[in-house]
C-alpha cells in the first residue's frame, strides 16, 4: 500500500516552496453506529469533492480507515492484526495482557495509543481527508478546518440492513449490532477521556429516513456555509 503520510509530507513541502506557508486543508469525520452506510457515504462524498468545479488546490479527497491501522503498525513494526485489538477490544483494561501473548515484541496499549494519535493527527494536518471510526471525532476535537459527523438509524432497520449485507441470520445480526455499538463507543470513550455525547458532532444523520446522496448533498452544503470548499 502507497505511504499515505510520506505523500502528504512531499506535498506539504512542495506547498511550502511555493508559498512559504503550507495551506490548511479541511478535513471530515464520519463516527456511524454499526450497520449504517458509512463507506459508501464516505466514497460519495469524496467523488462529489473531487468532481466538484474548480477543484484544483490541494490533495485529492479520500476516504480513509484501513490506512489508520497500516500507517500504526508500520510506526510500530508489528503486524496490522496486533493494532485491530485496540479497536477490537470490549474490556479496553486487558489489552496489554492480550498484546503481550503475541510475541517478544510487544508494544503497551500507552504506545500503540500514542502512534494512532500520531497518524491520525499526520491524516488530519494532509487535509481533504474522510476518516471514517478510528476514534477519528474524539483525537481530532478542537482542530479548525473539521466537520464532525455522526450516522445513526433505529436498531431494528440496521438489523435487517446487516441481516442483508453480512448474510447472517436475525440472532446473529443483533449480536453484531449490540457488541460493536458498545465497542465503537468504548473506543471513542479511550480516546476522549470521558464519554461520547451528541455535542461531539457538528451534524447527526438518520440513515433510515435519509438517502446517502441527501446525506451528502446536506454535508457539502454546510462545508459551503462554512467556507470550508
């Protein structure tokens, strides 16, 4: 996989030379309860980005979640499947006897916490970026430039649309609806030090009663609002 960061730091260099200040590009978070679109809202958004009139400046929009944990294992030279159980993990306060039970070379939950802020924050500072979970809204509060967005939809519609996409049964569907709402929220909590509330975000969607392209349209508008494209 292509070195997200190191592409970044060329352009921002590149920027640099040009201008002696390297511009400030916004960024977007998308937090979303589990079974609701949050890759394909992200993907046409960044194609609506893109394909916008005009759109020359900086780096091209892109979705980003997979990278968070490539970019963190690589920091940390271990395996991308070792950093997975920082996101993974229910009980957050027995991750370093889990990591550990790998191999000599283990990294605490300290570290691997530190390097995720790290490249997090190295994504954010890229711009034109849609990060999608990763604790994204809660390492990235207070930064200017942001858009913080939440996806949510009632627990029985995001059922059926797991039962339909994961082709799992209804009793499975509810099991994964329930343990990663709960995990995603600890997450955030780990990262935040408190936790989450509503006001963490800037706009929440109802993903049942609303169609992606509305979702994104509804985004895009505010970021005009806000002089942020």
């Amino acid at each position: 996989m292509d070195n997200l960061l190191l592409k970044y730091m060329e352009t921002r260099f590149q920027e640099t030379i040009k201008s002696g200040v390297a511009k400030k590009y916004p960024f977007i978070t998308i937090s979303r309860e589990f079974g609701c679109p949050s890759k394909l809202i992200a993907t046409l958004l960044a194609n609506e980005l893109n394909a916008r009139p005009g759109k020359k400046e900086g780096p091209k929009w892109q979705y980003i979640n997979k990278e968070v944990v490539a970019e963190a294992a690589k920091e940390l030279d271990l395996e991308p499947q070792k950093i997975r159980h920082l996101f993974n993990a229910e009980q957050i306060g027995i991750l370093d006897d889990i990591l550990s039970s790998f191999s000599s070379n283990y990294k605490s939950t300290h570290q691997i916490k530190k390097t995720i802020n790290e490249v997090i924050n190295g994504f954010s500072e890229r711009g034109n970026i849609i990060l999608v979970g990763r604790a994204g809204v809660a390492i990235t509060q207070g930064k200017p430039h942001a858009l913080h967005i939440r996806l949510m939809a009632p627990v029985d519609w995001r059922i059926e649309c797991v039962c339909v996409h994961e082709k799992v049964s209804k009793s499975e569907a509810v099991s994964l609806v329930m343990d990663l709402d709960k995990k995603r929220t600890a997450l955030i909590h780990l990262f935040l030090g408190r936790k989450p509330e509503p006001t963490l975000y800037d706009l929440i969607f109802n993903c049942k009663t609303l169609t992606k392209e509305e979702i994104v349209h509804a985004i895009i508008k505010l970021m005009e609002t806000r002089k942020m494209i």
